[in-house]
C-alpha cells in the first residue's frame, strides 16, 4: 500500500515539473518569440530540448538543499509531501489563469513549509535553509537586473562604431539562439533538480534511501523529461507578460537578459541555491530596459509582479496547510 | 537627483541589508551592493553631464 502511495505521490511530484515547465516555459522564449527570432512553436522545441539537457551538465547540489534544508528530515511523510506539492501545484495554476509571472520554486517551498507545519508546527522549519532561499529570493532578481544591464552597455560599447541599429540586431538574432539555449539550460538545471529534491525527499520519508545519499539516475531523467515535456506543451499567457509589457525588447536586448539571467543560473545552480527563474529573467529584462532609461520599463506591470512574488510563498504555504489537514483526515 | 541613480542606491542599500542574514553568502551580497553602488555614482554622472550639455 506504501509503495502504491509512493508512486502516486511521485507521479504528482512529475505532474507539478510538467505544469512547472508549463508556466516557466515563457521565462525560456519569451524574449525570443517577442523578438521574431524563432516562431513560438520552434521556440518551444527549442528552450524544451535545451531544458532536457541540463542534466548532462550540472549535478544535485539544488536538489540535496530542497530535500535536507526546508523541512527537518523526521516530519517527512508521503502525505506531508503530497500536501505540499498539491499546495505549489494550486497556487502555479492560480497564478496562470491570471497570467502572473510568479515563481514555481517559492510555491513549491511555501507548500513543503506549509505541510511540514501543519504536521508539526513552526519548530520543523530550518532557519538557516529558509533564510539562504529568502536572502536568494531578493538577490536573484537584482543579479539579474545588474548583469542584463551590465551586458546591455558592455555590447552597446564594443559595438558603438556600428551606425545602423538594424545592421547589429540582425547579428544578434543568430546570438538569441544561443542565449536562449543558454538560459533554457540554466532552467532546466535550477527548476527539474527541485522536483529531484522532492522525490529524493519522498525516497527519504519511504525508506527507501537515506538522509545525504546521492539522487538515483532515474529521477534525474524523469524530472528532466517531465520538465522538457511541459515547456513543450508552453504558456503564452505569461509569454505576453514577459515578452512585451515589461519592456520592448529587440535582439541585443534579449541576448543581454538571456545571457545574464543564464549566468546567474549556472552560478546558484552550482552552489546549490534553489532560485526563481522567472525573478532571474525578469529583472534582466527589467536591466535591458533600463540602460536605455528607468520610463523605458513599464513599472506598473513590474510592481504587480512583485506583488505575485511577495504572495506566493504564503499563498502557497496556507494551501498546503489546508491540504495538509484534509489529508490528515483520511490518513 | 536623477531617477536611476535613486534607484540604484536604493537596491545597494537593500543588498547591504541582506549581507548579515547571508551566512556564507555575504560577499555575494556585498559584491552585488558595490556593483549597484557604482552604478548609482555613474548614472548620477551620466545625468549631470547631462544636464550641463
């Protein structure tokens, strides 16, 4: 019976890569669809199979921080951790039907943390993980906004003798194809190794391994799988959000924010840090935009984005408490 | 003063903030404070020689 549970629950834990691929897949074409530089349909295929790849490039360090470092080890249970994921994957979906920008990782901590205290109260949480993630959850858009700017000007010098603008975004249409790749890979590292963590975290509670073991083989593929699968099926709701109403972006602008935002990435990925990819790509689009003047970023849209970010980890933490007592009843 | 570099202090002000919460990260918030800090400075200078053109 435990071990039918155990699949379920690691099915729901896929089911929320696939929606987390979904929502995020805006995050990896936006820029490269408000661009032209790839039809949406090749940009999905595109930023999916780069977010596939990741997993032969990077290791678990994101994933051993969301399974040892949210949530003491003793209050994880199956039904804990399918509260959590069904708080995360409720609160994603909420956020889309208004075509919000938030981020799937803070839901999925709000969720674990919300499930994890209803089971056993605020003593459960791990201060020092929650603030490393909480002190993330404010620098990662800033890195982000820093290096989007920082490249803008950087390729905007090296390049100051070109005199026609159009002459240097038709060389940087072919350059998008790489920085989107880039970011696609940076994705797909930082967001399925969560879904990795949860499993592992699952593995955990089951028996079936143990604190500070490595993640098996086949959870690394099926969460990188299920990720590449949902960017596949894509979200344009949140592409126009990112794509157009925060700044208008030509090809040098979205090789700066792709390439910024991916870099940011690759760094946190490699130290283990759970971030935000739609915080990390937002404020590097947020950067291109305001190189060229703060009234160039349409600040409106930017401040209810950060609404979104400040109400996710609480939305999602009261979903999966509520969660938490339903499955409580029936366990 | 010029809105951007307003802007700018203000984000290296909230970085400085987090160093002491960072633990092992702290340089990573100091280096991001000092990056906005500059750019602060360069924007405030990039809108006064604006101004005297």
């Amino acid at each position: 019976m435990d071990d039918l549970l155990l699949v379920l629950v690691v099915a729901v834990a896929l089911g929320f890569d696939y929606v987390n691929g979904f929502h995020d897949a805006a995050n990896s074409i936006a820029t490269v669809v408000s661009t032209r530089v790839l039809s949406p349909r090749a940009a999905v295929i595109w930023a999916a199979f780069f977010n596939f790849a990741a997993f032969l490039v990077f290791g678990d360090a994101v994933a051993a921080t969301i399974a040892n470092d949210v949530v003491v080890q003793d209050v994880l249970s199956i039904g804990m951790i399918f509260a959590g994921l069904v708080g995360a994957i409720i609160w994603n979906l909420i956020t889309f039907v208004f075509g919000l920008p938030t981020s799937s990782s803070h839901a999925l901590v709000g969720g674990m943390a919300g499930a994890a205290v209803a089971k056993a109260g605020f003593g459960v949480l791990i201060a020092d993980g929650l603030r490393k993630i909480g002190v993330f959850i404010v620098l990662s858009p800033l890195i982000g906004l820093a290096m989007g700017l920082l490249l803008t000007l950087l390729i905007f010098w090296v390049f100051h003798r070109t005199r026609s603008t159009e002459r240097l975004n038709q060389g940087f249409r072919i350059g998008q194809l790489f920085s989107a790749a880039a970011f696609s890979l940076g994705h797909g590292a930082n967001d399925a190794q969560k879904t990795m963590g949860i499993i592992l975290a699952l593995l955990i509670a089951s028996g079936h391994a143990q604190a500070g073991d490595s993640t098996p083989l086949w959870v690394v593929l099926s969460a990188h799988t299920a990720i590449g699968l949902g960017t596949l099926s894509g979200g344009w709701r949140i592409v126009k959000t990112m794509g157009s109403k925060i700044t208008r972006l030509q090809p040098v602008g979205g090789v700066a924010a792709e390439t910024g935002a991916a870099v940011t990435l690759f760094a946190t990925s490699a130290a283990g840090i759970p971030v935000s990819t739609t915080h990390t790509i937002t404020g590097a689009i947020v950067g291109v935009g305001a190189a060229r003047r703060l009234s160039a970023v349409r600040w409106g849209v930017a401040g209810r984005v950060v609404w979104a970010w400040i109400l996710t980890i609480p939305g999602a933490f009261l979903i999966s408490w509520l969660t938490f007592l339903v499955v409580d009843v029936f366990a | 003063m010029d809105r951007r570099a307003v802007f700018f202090f203000g984000a290296a002000a909230v970085c400085l903030v987090l160093v002491p919460l960072s633990d092992g990260y702290a340089w990573v918030s100091a280096v991001v404070a000092g990056v906005y800090a500059l750019l602060g400075v360069g924007s405030w200078l990039d809108a006064r020689s604006h101004r005297r053109l």
